[in-house]
C-alpha cells in the first residue's frame, strides 16, 4: 500500500491571552494514498497549510506507467 509523508501547518484552536494571538501547530503524519484528498479538504478546511508531501512508501511513478 501507498502511504504519504504529510507535514502541514495548523492554526492552533486555544485562545492565549488575546484573541489576536495565533500559535501554529506542525505535524507529520503518514497517509493512505486512497485517503489523500480526504486529508488534503481536512487540512485546508482547519486553515492550515500543506508544507511538504513525500512518498514514504511504494515506487515513485506507479501509476504513471514508469516502472
């Protein structure tokens, strides 16, 4: 099975101090090929933002034919 390496950026949901105050939240988190867009519309849907996606496992190019 196909697995991503996702690290993203969330906006954290606790309040400090004031209401203008953020605090960003990074993650790393492996990821189904088959639940990828799933993941991705969760992630934008927080606010977040998607840094760096990687193949963690399977070959590169498996769908496109490049075995």
């Amino acid at each position: 099975m196909r697995m991503f390496k996702v690290t993203a950026c969330v906006p954290s949901q606790t309040r400090i101090r004031t209401q203008r105050e953020l605090q960003n939240t990074y993650f790393t988190k492996l990821v189904p090929y088959d639940n990828w867009f799933r993941e991705q519309q969760r992630i934008m849907k927080m606010g977040g933002k998607i840094v760096k996606v990687e193949l963690a496992t399977g070959k590169p190019g498996m769908n496109t034919g490049l075995m």
